[in-house]
C-alpha cells in the first residue's frame, strides 16, 4: 500500500480509475461530481487532501470541454484544500492533434505534366515550372498580380503620360488642358473648387458660401456660372480570391490547454502516446509521456503465432519512428503506407491517395498507429494490404477513440483484429464490435506511482 497519496477519479474513465486503485491497494476517494440545472460543473471533495500528493485520472474522451473544465475545477479545487501536490493523469491528452495543424493542408500544388515536346536528350525535356505559372492559351489569367488588372492599366497610363510629355489627344494631361482652356466648344469646363458636390455640401453646413443682402434674400458670392456637380463615382472593388491552397488563420489550442492546466495549479501531468511529443514544449511544469510500446510488443511476442515473419507497417509517415522502434526490437520487417494528399473539385475535403512501401505477400501485416478515431486510415489502409497480398491485418493502437460510424467502419472492413488500449472507455465498443480486443493500462500508470515512491 502506497502511503499519502490520494486517487480522485474524474467522470470520462471511472473503470481505469478503479483499477489503479486496484493495483496501488488504496481505498477510492470520496468526490461528488455533477451539474447545476444550468450546466455548470459542481466538484465537492469529501475527504481531507491537506499534505498529500493527489492524483487526478481524467482521459480526454467523450464530453472533452465538459471533461477537461471538471480536470480544472478538480485541481484548483485540490490547491484550495491545501494538498502537497497536485499531478494530472490524462491518458488520452485533449487538443494534442492541434499543435501541427498546417494552414496549407494540400501541400505543393500538383500540376500537369508539361505537353511541351521534347527534344530527345536536349535540355528542353527538364520543365521547371512555378507557381503562379504563365498562363498558355485558353488558360485563365495569372491571379498574382498585386491590384488586378486595374492596377496593371493605371500604370500604363503614368507610363504613357511620362512618354509624350501630354501632347497626345487621349493623355489624362491632354484631356485636363482641353477641359480648362474650354475645348470641345467650350462645353467642358472645369468646375472650380466651389462648384463641386464637396464644396455645396459644406457650404450648406457652414453658411460660407452664400451671403444675405439687405432685403433678406440670399444671393452667390461666386462669379463662375453654375455648373453641373460632378459626382466621382468609386472605382469598383475587386474581390479577394484567394489562391489555391490558402487558408486563414486556425487557431491553435495547444498553448492555451497548457497554460490553463499550469493557472489552474497542476504541478505536473501524466500522459500516455502523445500525437506529437512537442505537445510538451508547451508546458512550464514536468511532462511524463507514457509508452504503450512495451504492451504491444508484448502482445505481439505472445499472441502472434511466428511474429517474426510478421511484417511491421506504419498506415503513415508520422508514426514511422514509432513503428520501426517496434520492428527493430523485435527483429521484424517494416512496411510504409505513403499516404498522398489530392484537393477534390467536388468537396473541400481532400482525398488521400495511398501507396504500399514494402512486401507483405502472403505474411500477416501488424499496423500500428497511435489513435484512431473515424478509423478512416486504418480500414482503407487494412484494404491496400490485403490487395497487396497480405493473409491477415492487425491493428495496434494506443488509443481507440472510435468516434462517428468508425466502430460500424471496423465491421465491415478488411481488419482480422484490432487491439486497443483502454486509456479510453471500450465496454460499449466490445459490445459491438467482434474483433476489439482491449489491453489494460491501468498498471502502467500505477507502476510509475510506485517507483516513484521508492
């Protein structure tokens, strides 16, 4: 039994909080967790927590804002009540998919090979093109340029002015001559300053441009006849295109979830598999990120008949170190799923056009992946594989948030098994699903616990 510590178990994962109860041989805290008729979360500890060292055990799964806003009352609660220290236990980190979000998703545009003919062994067979190219026949105009066409015309005709000195008929200097010296039979004038709509509107407000004879009657001060006002219409705005690839700015939460979990007094956090380890550069007080590595190399050792001729497979590039950590220490093969990103013209989301690196001809295919959540990339990865040759395909993974249809996704797809963790809750998926085998994590969290205690 470990001494001075205290459990406190959130309501996203209450099964894992009582098995690491289970294994550190302590009793289950006394928490009352609940909700006000309006929505807001009531957090009430009923035992003392004053000198202790408490741990929190809140995954980020299910309700992940009403989860992660009762991990935060929870640990200031803990602060209030004078406890030693405070550690939270997030098996599942909330927002962790945020930290790597590209604004450009679809990466360098795909063009078309170049219909240039080529000379055989010439230098005219390499085509460098760029981005904005320039635009060939029956092709639409470059969007590059800085102001549009009418910026391009505007300057053409500063270009012309400077060039003849105004002497042209057509030069915007030509034409202002003409309309002060009276051409075209003396029909254009040029209005002067107090003719204008600017100047009558501000001599209507002010008073200055009309003056009162004695008989009370207003009469012009001004000399020049009457004219007719004239009116500078706007130029016409062009609309912001934008171009291909562009996205505006995505905010990114990372930074925030740290910094919310640091004011609310959390001393430290116990995490499993982080989607991307400089998730914990964010942070200003100690990170312990947890491998599931050594369960699943485990199960592999002992559940896989000749895991050796099993080949090890990566549905992606992220998680290639991930994968070949596991091939290597176990002296296995190692396969690659290049997975290549193509916009769509029907739809703004993007299809992944995937591409198998590697054998695995009539051997069985072990992916491992870190999360899953629609399951989209595993079942149509299981599907490459079993094309490729393939007997059987086993899905690893860390964490099994099957989100959606994913769980409906599974049962009809390829994949002979897929074996899960449970630093989310899978009871409901097990009912559902046949080939969901889950591996405990429980003991891994409290294992730290005691080795920390010696």
């Amino acid at each position: 039994m470990v001494r001075h510590i205290v459990v406190l178990g959130g309501s996203s994962h209450p099964q894992l909080n009582d098995k690491i109860n289970s294994h550190l041989g302590i009793p289950p805290s006394s928490i009352l967790l609940s909700k006000f008729s309006v929505g807001e979360t009531r957090v009430e500890i009923k035992e003392s927590v004053r000198g202790k060292d408490v741990y929190i055990v809140q995954s980020g799964c299910g309700s992940v804002n009403d989860h992660f806003m009762e991990l935060l009352i929870m640990i200031s609660a803990c602060k209030t009540a004078s406890a030693k220290k405070v550690t939270a236990v997030m098996p599942l980190f909330p927002y962790s998919r945020q930290t790597d979000r590209p604004d450009n998703k679809a990466g360098a545009p795909l063009t078309r090979a170049s219909t240039i003919s080529s000379r055989a062994g010439g230098a005219d067979q390499y085509t460098f093109e760029s981005r904005p190219q320039t635009p060939h026949p029956n092709q639409p105009e470059s969007v590059g340029l800085n102001g549009g066409l009418e910026g391009l015309h505007k300057t053409f005709a500063k270009t012309r002015l400077g060039n003849d000195g105004g002497n042209s008929p057509t030069s915007p200097l030509a034409t202002h001559n003409k309309l002060r010296l009276g051409g075209n039979n003396g029909i254009g004038v040029l209005p002067k300053r107090s003719n204008t709509l600017d100047s009558i509107t501000s001599d209507a407000r002010t008073g200055s441009g009309s003056a009162t004879g004695e008989d009370g009657t207003a009469s012009n001060t001004s000399k020049a006849p009457a004219s007719p006002a004239i009116v500078k219409q706007p130029n016409p705005t062009i609309p912001f295109q934008p171009q291909p690839g562009y996205k505006p700015w995505v905010a990114q939460a990372g930074t925030l979830i740290a910094d919310l979990l640091s004011c609310a007094g959390a001393d430290h956090i116990i995490t499993m598999d982080l989607h991307d380890a400089q998730y914990q550069g964010f942070f200003d007080i100690p990170v312990d990120n947890l491998y599931a590595r050594p369960l699943l190399k485990k199960y592999i050792q002992y559940n896989i008949p000749d895991y050796k001729d099993a080949v090890i497979v990566s549905p992606d590039a992220g998680g290639a170190k991930r994968s070949t950590a596991i091939a290597d220490g176990l002296g296995m093969d190692f396969a690659l799923i290049h997975k290549e990103r193509r916009p769509t013209q029907t739809t703004e989301r993007q299809n992944a056009s995937m591409m198998l690196v590697g054998d695995v001809a009539h051997r069985t295919a072990i992916l491992i992946d870190d999360l899953a959540d629609t399951a989209n990339t595993i079942t149509r990865a299981a599907k490459l594989l079993k094309k490729s040759g393939a007997t059987r395909v086993i899905a690893l993974l860390t964490h099994g948030v099957f989100s959606g249809d994913a769980i409906d996704r599974i049962n009809a797809s390829a994949l002979d098994k897929v074996v899960v963790t449970n630093s989310v809750p899978q009871h409901e998926h097990q009912q559902r699903c046949p080939k969901l085998e889950v591996l405990d994590v429980g003991t891994v969290f409290a294992e730290m616990r005691k080795k920390k205690e010696k």
